[in-house]
C-alpha cells in the first residue's frame, strides 16, 4: 500500500508543477525553457498515471478504459482499500 500513495504523492507533485509551468506561460507564451520544463512534467505525469492505473484502477472516471460498461464502479473505492 505504501507504493500506492508514494505513487499518488509523485503524480500530484508532478501535476502542480505543470500547473506552475501554465500560469507561467499563459503570461510568457514563448519561453522556451518553461515549456520544456512543462513538457517534461507532463510526460513523467503521463508515465506515473499509467503506473498507477495498471495496478490500482482508474484514478478519475475519463481513465475509465472499459468500452462496454462501466465496470470500474465494480471495484473497491478508495476509502475501502486497506491503508
């Protein structure tokens, strides 16, 4: 379980420093450092969710990845996993 939330720790850092990044852009569109440094924590995002969601389900209801229902509301909500 700890590599559960460690993992959930990495993804919600990693989200607010592209968060960071955006506002910074909205002001400097054309700086290509911070659109690097964006870029860079989106793909470890990217990566991390993928992770995560391989081996603990969906984290939001758009990473819902059954076509045919919406089986995910089967599983075990995160105030019913042990912690």
């Amino acid at each position: 379980m700890r590599n559960r939330c460690e993992l959930l720790r990495r993804i919600q850092t990693y989200d607010f420093n592209m968060q960071e990044a955006a506002l910074f852009l909205h002001t400097n569109p054309c700086n290509r450092r911070a659109m690097e440094y964006y870029n860079f924590y989106r793909c470890l995002s990217e990566r991390a969710k993928r992770e995560y969601e391989r081996s603990f389900g969906p984290l939001t209801n758009r990473s819902n990845n059954y076509s045919c229902n919406w089986q995910y509301i089967y599983e075990p909500w995160p105030w019913e996993r042990e912690v």
